[in-house]
C-alpha cells in the first residue's frame, strides 16, 4: 500500500475540480474587496524546490520493510502542510524550508509500536498524519529538537468491526469519512459525521482534533461519540474499555481525544453508530436578520427536538454567499427568489436539515417550522436546501479558485454561550475587518452559526480580500492575530473544531490557563519524554 | 457556619427515619437468608472512642479563623468515614482508628486556597468532605505519609448563578441535592440529577465522582451535564472556559470531573439545566423475565424516545424488593396484582418515568408503550410506579433497619456494551452469591438494569446475607473481591456511578491499564506534588 497522491498537491482533493465563477460573482467581488492579480504557482511539482532528506536508521526501514517507507520528492511534498490557508500560500510560493525525511507508513498496530520503539530511541521526531486536512498546521514538520522527522502515515490502518447489537464501531484511524461510511453502510448504520474535509478526512483525524462536523447538532461531536479509544505513545499503550460509562475517575478517553499527535498515536476508534436514515430533508429559510436567526436557533437547541443540521449565516454571509456560489440546481419559483436575494442587503439564510425516520422527521421538522415561523423566518424551499446540500464540501476547491485569481481566503471558527454569542459575533468581524482595512485591503467578512448545543453554538467566520502580494503570511499572520485576541478577549473558545495545531498554540495558555497548560505538558512529559511527538503543535505555544 | 450534623451519626439520612418490616417480608427474609442475630451499636455518640486529634498548626487557624475549625469529638466522627457497608460496619463497633484531626470549613475559594497552601507547606493530608455519602470509602481520613490530616468541609460554598438565556447555572460544591433544585427551581430550571443520595449528597461530590441519577437516561449522567469546573489543586487553580464545546486539546474539564478529591478541590460547577417539566409521570410494568426487558430497554435506548428514567429489576430482585418494599401507596386492583406478584417466581419488574412538556412525555410515552407491548411486558399502573417514586431515596434507610437486624446490606454496580451485559449480570451474581454460600452465608443477590445508554446499560447489584458476627468486614471484603474480580475478567467497569474511593483503587489499573495509572499518577505529581490530596483513594492501589 502506498501513500495517497489523488488530491491536487497544491490545493484541495480532486485535481479536476476548480470551479468557476460566475459574472455575478466576479462583479461583487471586484465591487467588494478590489482588483485582484492572478497568484499562480510559482512551480510545477516536478520543479518544487524542497530541502534534502537527512538519512534515517536502518532500524527504522526494517521496523516496517522498505516497500513502507516513502522518500519521493513528490511524497515528502505532499506529507509536508495540511491545508490551511497559509500551507497552500506556501505551496504557491514553490519552495518550502521543511519537509519530512521519509513517509513512514505502518502496516498495523505493532509496526506503528515498533516506529515508535525506534524514533524515541533515536530521537526521530514524527508527525502522524491521516488525511492531511488540517487547516491550523497540525500536520507541519516542525523537527523540535530532533534533526530528523518522519511523517507517519496512518492509511494502511483500515479495520472495520461493526457491532450491531451495541450499535458501535471499531473503525481503523486510516479511513477517509468516506470510506468509513461506505463500510458502515453495509451494515445499515452510519455516523453521521460531515465535516466540511469528510471527502479527504481520516477517522484518525476526527478523534485527534475534536472534529464537529455539520450534522454534529443531531449525530453530536465526533467527541461525543467515541466510546472508547486507544492511544499507542512513547511509553505507553492507552486503551480505555468499551463500557458505555464509567465513574473511574478521570477520563483518558478524554485525554486521548483532542491530543492532536502530541502524546502519541490513534491508531482506531471506536464509535456509537446509528442506523441509516431513511429520510434526509434539507431546506432553507430567511430569518430577518442574524440576531433574530439566533434566537430561532436557541429555542430549537433548548428545546425537545433539534435538527441534525442547524446553520444560520449573517447578512453579510448571506449576501455573499448567494453571490458566489449562483444558482446551482435552483429552479422555478426558489430560482427567482435566489436571483432577487443575490442583488439585496439584510436577511440571513437559515439551513435545516433532518435525518432519520420518517415519524421522527416529521415531529422535528414541525417543531422547527413553528419556530422559524413564531421568528418570522420566511421558507424558501427544499431546492435552496438541496442547493446547500449538494455543495456542502465545495468551500475548499472555492477558496483555490479564489487564491489562483489573487485572493486571501481563510476561515477559523470559536463557540460562546448564548448570552455572549452576539457580543463574540460582532467583536471578531469587527477585528479582522479592522485588521484587513489597516492592511489596505479591506474585505468580505462572512459569519455562520453552526453546531447549535443547548448552552450556546459555534461561529465560523470566513475572509476574502486581495493578497498583500510577497506579503502574503504577514498579512494572514496579522489578521489571525487580531481575531484570535478579539476570540480571547470575549473569553470564547480558540477552536471550536479546527483543533490547535501550530497555529492556535500560543493561545492555548488563554484557553487553559498556565495551570492547566502544565499539566498537559505533564502527561506528555509522562508519554513521551523525548519530545518525538509531533513538536511544536498544541503545547508548545 | 458549622458543619452539618443532621443524619444519624451511625447510618443513612434522617435520625427519625427508621423503617420497619412487615410480616410478610420478615418471613421471606428468614426463608432465604436464615434466622438474624441482632447488630446492635456497640456504643453511643457520646462513648463512641477516637484516637486523639494530632495538634494543627496555627497557621491553618489563621487561614480560615478560630470560628470555621471544629474539634470535637463528634463533628470528627461524623466527617470520618461515609456511607458504604463497611463504614457503617465500623461504626457499630463503637470505635474507630482512625479521624481527622480537625475538620475545617472554610468560608469561599480564597480561604480554600489558604487552607491548600498551609497543608502543602506543612504535609497535612486533606480529604475533601461534601455530603459525606461516599459508598467506596472515598472520605475516610487516609493518612498517607502524613501525621495530621483535616477533612475540609465544603459546605459553606453555596454560590447560585443561574443564566437563564444559556440554560446553565455556576453551583457551589456544598449545596446538597435538594438545596441546588431548590435554587435551581427558583428561576424555573431543574439539573435533573436524583442520584439515591440525593438528598444528602452535594454538588462537588456529584462532579468528584462522576454520579449518575435516576433519571439520567433522560438528563444525563453529572459528567455530561457540566459545561465547565474549578478546580483548586496544591499548585495550581484550574478554570476551564464556559464555552458549550472547544476542540482546544484534551478535555481538562474532564480530568477534573471524577477526580475524587486526589487532584484538589472543586469549589464549583457549571452544569447545563432545563426547564422544570410540566409533567411527570412514573409507571411500572412486569415483562417476563430480565433477558427480555434488557431487548425492551435497548430497542428504546437506541430509538428516537428514551423516558427519562427506565429501570429493569432482575428475576431476583423484583421478587424481592416487591416482598420487602410492601404495597405502599398501592391501591384497588394494582394492590391485589401487587399482592399476588410478591409470592411469585419469575417476571421482571420494569419502571419507566417520564418528565418533561406535555407533548414530550405523550410522544415518549407512546413510543415506549409500544416497545413494552412488543417485549410482551404488562402494564401494572402509574400507582405502582407511583411507590417507587416515592420510595426512590429509600434503600439506605432500609439498610439502617436490616443491618440493626443483623444483616450484611451492599450493594456495587458496573456497566457493559448490550452485547456484553448478559454475560456480565450473570458472572457477577454468580461470584457473589458463590463467595455468600462458601462462607456459610448464602444471600439474596439482586440486580436492576438502569442508566440505559444507546451502546450499553448499567448494572446495580444488591445483595443481602446474615452478617459472620465479628468478622463482618473480612466476610464483605471477600464478597466485594468476588464480585470485583468478575467485573474485571468480563471488561466491565470496575464502577458506573459509585466512583473508585479506597475501595475500587486497587482495580484501576484493569481499569485504564499501567500506563493510564501512570498519566494519572503524572497529573498527580503535577497538581498535588507533596501528595496531601485524599491520600490512599482513586489512584493508590
């Protein structure tokens, strides 16, 4: 088995895949945030310029066998960033000042021991890696310490164990969202786990991060629905039991999830499945304005019957969206309505989506009709929803039509309780348009609620603005900073499912306190002494 | 402020509540367990012998001041041991070898950290004291490598923030159960949480121990309903964020939540409420037998509408508790069906209850209506449900009663997947009702099915012998090992809801294995580096 090459290696998934926008689009955009100067890449693959390889034990190579360990220009690049907005500037930039020495890719549990075994012995540093999506540097080859660095390539492990009865999963951290679902649908179950890099995602991943995916208000938090969980670290090798719950103190599941590489290895997971649905509904409506949709939502997450799906965008997203994503798969009477919306201010689009039993969709969907309706949310039908739906994943193969035209695009995300929901909106917009305008180059700034839980939901923001050209990580750099101490400031969140990583690792003090920041260095220092563990990520702000 | 001292020093809850047997159950208690000799308490309160109190140091005084130290011979007796079988065992035999030196109650959080400071500095062990109604030995003054130790009382941090907007409240540790749904129903919000311990049980104790209530089918188990929690260790003061979710690491909350007092002190809780329901509603059926009504309990667990308390007794328990419990409240037909059921053989008792709006428990209560009807079970009406809400809180003072008859009285439980949980409930009934019979004290060994999850259930076991006079705590020790081994060979968990203590210890490294026991052990060394927290529980076998 070798590692996976079947994404664009300088942008996002499928290689065919670059949408084009449309007149529309392009008018707003330039009317919106300027001129843009096309950045294309500045070399091919076959010209990318990376450093040499340093040389690596033979104990290393004979832990796995040669046919498993990878030192191709081409497979080193693409072990190299995950793909945050920065990683795909560097990509452009056809250069980059680290890559990992080899692709290490273990055939089961006991090579990835024996990886291990060998690179604390040796003081290799290793960066696991599942599907190479990470959008916060999760996956970058910072070396630490250590002169050499291997990226763990975790796709061979592809189990699958389905227990019916029990309704769980053990499932192989190497699978893709995709795969994982297909392999569950055999059974007739699923786990409702859709984030926006389901396509290219790993299981691995989902766990290592605290992932949220948009049908996580029904399926709940892919944390949420771990039942057990195994670590393989340094010096240890964590399992926890597969009871539905336990009051054994407290929880190594729970520091197991969400250690992002840093104390070791996932190499599965085992998760509460559900049976598949038999209906899928998604539809969309326009509340009056942010605030208002807010509410709407609030009532429905604190009341007795949510749908899977809940996501609401500011009127500033609202516009912009419709703006450039057109009319996709939008007919008659809805198509008219799109039209008009893509050319009008105010109002923000609500999506709902339901899943399940027929009866259960139709008791929820009615509780949150009348909710939208007592909010005088206007309905604009299924098309719009299914228009959602179908282009749920694209946001990504946008953003590299929009950086091949010249733009910045990025996202990042937190979460606040209600009562402090509009007071983070309005604080974070408010910084990284500042932060974009002192820059000279003001921008769009769009906000999605999404992820509604009973005490409060998640804000996901997105930027478009022209490129600070031969400045590009200053200026993304500046813009980061300025919504992450706005985020800090309110006392949300620095993530609410992108995960720490390289990037938000220097709030994560913020967010835990010196305190707790030492005692998470404890249990590293705990499992893994050498500090081999994917350095510079997580606690190493 | 003084510490409480409104229980029975000897037993459970209210000094005037002492329930008497009926003919019917005496008789049946005889038939299957043997003639009874007496246990009466080998001394009163005022003869009760404690070692001497260790001189504290004036520093501590002057932490708190003169007027929150208590000294006395009973305010130490009643903060030396909890509320298991064995604690109580120790308190009919008049003496005690061990007490806490002085218990001291400090007035808030500043005053807490004093104390923690003035013990770190000069090795004083500290048990945190709550409601005091551990089952697993988790208050019992523990010396360690320590001469002197306290028992910090938390019972004068009774703090009340209730957000109505985010449906969360910021609780104090020292509000007992009913004090906190007091507060709580003030502002029109309930936690839900009606652990058997209710109503003498606290906050703090509830998240120390990761407890599970009655009703936690339907409002979650404690640890699920925190959003976040304080915790004041020897070096450090542990906040985490009130955001509803964050994917920024390990979950520190969750390290905190079960951690028994061994890692610091929880001053606080955030827990996530709900409106107070406009209905409640408890019933009981009769399936026909427990193999049955576990099918019944997860078709419902894994559907769209689970009630929010569903409980299933076992052949040998619905027998018995029926016989024991009496026909309170019960009447007209359901009084002669109840009759009739308490000389029969076979049928498991199943009660369900639900709480909430109007339009909920109808949808839920048909829904489980019709998987009971399905499994085959009978409706026995809301009166007999009806007795069991009220007699919910009950079961300790009944093990008042029946150990002043002479009577050994404990009860233990676990958890498992479904698939696994047959297999469980019988090796573990099997290792307890073999370890009665091979000490010449063949018992009654029941179990109920409760806590139902979607991937699993718990299981509560009770079980009730002649006491081997003089030899009580030699005779439990054997049984509580029996049953513990049997857990453990079947991966069950060592405890779902009773916490670990001093007596769960030496199982948990089964539990999270060698490696999980040192990354604890490492947040130890970290938090608690003098090792002064709650010396000799969770983490010390």
């Amino acid at each position: 088995m070798e590692p996976r090459r079947d994404t664009k290696w300088w942008g996002w998934g499928d290689p065919e895949t670059l949408p084009e926008l449309d007149e529309v689009a392009l008018g707003i955009l330039r009317e919106r945030i300027g001129a843009l100067e096309p950045w294309p890449l500045a070399a091919e693959l076959g010209a990318f310029s990376l450093p040499p390889a340093q040389p690596l034990p033979a104990e290393l190579t004979a832990a796995v066998g040669a046919e498993r360990v990878f030192a191709s220009d081409e497979d080193r690049l693409r072990h190299a960033s995950g793909r945050g907005y920065a990683d795909l500037a560097r990509m452009r930039a056809g250069a980059l000042e680290d890559a990992p020495d080899a692709v290490v890719m273990p055939a089961d549990a006991e090579q990835l021991r024996a990886v291990l075994d060998v690179c604390s012995r040796e003081g290799i540093a290793v960066v696991p890696f599942g599907g190479g999506t990470s959008v916060v540097g999760g996956v970058e080859p910072l070396r630490g310490a250590h002169p050499r660095l291997i990226s763990l390539d975790l796709g061979a492990l592809r189990g699958v164990e389905v227990d019916l009865r029990s309704l769980t999963a053990r499932l192989g951290a190497g699978l893709r969202g995709p795969e994982a679902e297909e392999a569950l649908g055999r059974h007739g179950v699923t786990l409702g786990h859709f984030p926006q890099s389901f396509q290219y995602a790993t299981i691995g991943g989902f766990a290592a991060t605290r992932s949220a995916g948009q049908a996580s208000s029904g399926y709940g938090r892919f944390d949420a629905v771990v039942s057990s969980v195994r670590l393989l670290a340094p010096t240890a090798d964590l399992r926890t039991l597969e009871t539905p719950h336990t009051a054994a103190g407290p929880a190594l599941r729970e520091l197991i999830v969400g250690s992002e590489g840093v104390l070791g290895v996932i190499p599965e997971v085992t998760v509460r499945v559900r049976p598949q649905p038999a209906v899928r509904r998604y539809e969309a409506w326009m509340a009056e304005g942010f605030e208002a949709a807010a509410e709407i939502v609030r009532g429905l997450a604190q009341g007795p019957g949510l749908p899977e799906i809940i996501r609401v965008s500011d009127e500033e997203e609202t516009q912009g969206s419709l703006a450039l994503s057109g009319p996709r798969g939008v007919t008659g009477k809805a198509f008219d309505r799109y039209l008009g919306l893509r050319r009008r201010r105010g109002g923000a689009l609500v999506i709902v989506g339901f899943e399940g039993e027929e009866e259960s969709v139709a008791r929820r969907r009615s509780l949150t009709v009348r909710g939208l309706r007592a909010g005088a949310a206007a309905y604009l039908g299924q098309a719009a929803g299914r228009s959602w739906e179908h282009g749920r994943y694209n946001g990504p193969y946008l953003r590299d039509t929009l950086m091949g035209m010249g733009a910045m695009v990025e996202t990042l995300e937190t979460s606040h309780t209600w009562t402090r929901l509009e007071e983070l909106h309005g604080a974070v917009a408010k910084a990284i348009g500042d932060s974009l305008s002192a820059q000279g180059t003001p921008g769009l700034v769009w906000c999605h609620l999404s992820h509604a839980h009973a005490d409060g939901a998640s804000l996901y923001f997105t930027f478009i603005s022209r490129r600070r050209a031969g400045a590009e990580l200053e200026q993304w750099r500046q813009v980061k900073r300025a919504a992450s101490e706005a985020i800090v400031a309110c006392g949300g969140t620095i993530t609410h499912h992108h995960a720490v990583g390289r990037d938000h690792a220097p709030y994560m003090e913020a967010e835990v306190g010196r305190g707790g920041l030492d005692v998470l260095r404890a249990v590293k220092e705990e499992l893994d002494p050498a500090g081999i563990m994917n350095p510079g990520k997580l606690l190493a702000g």
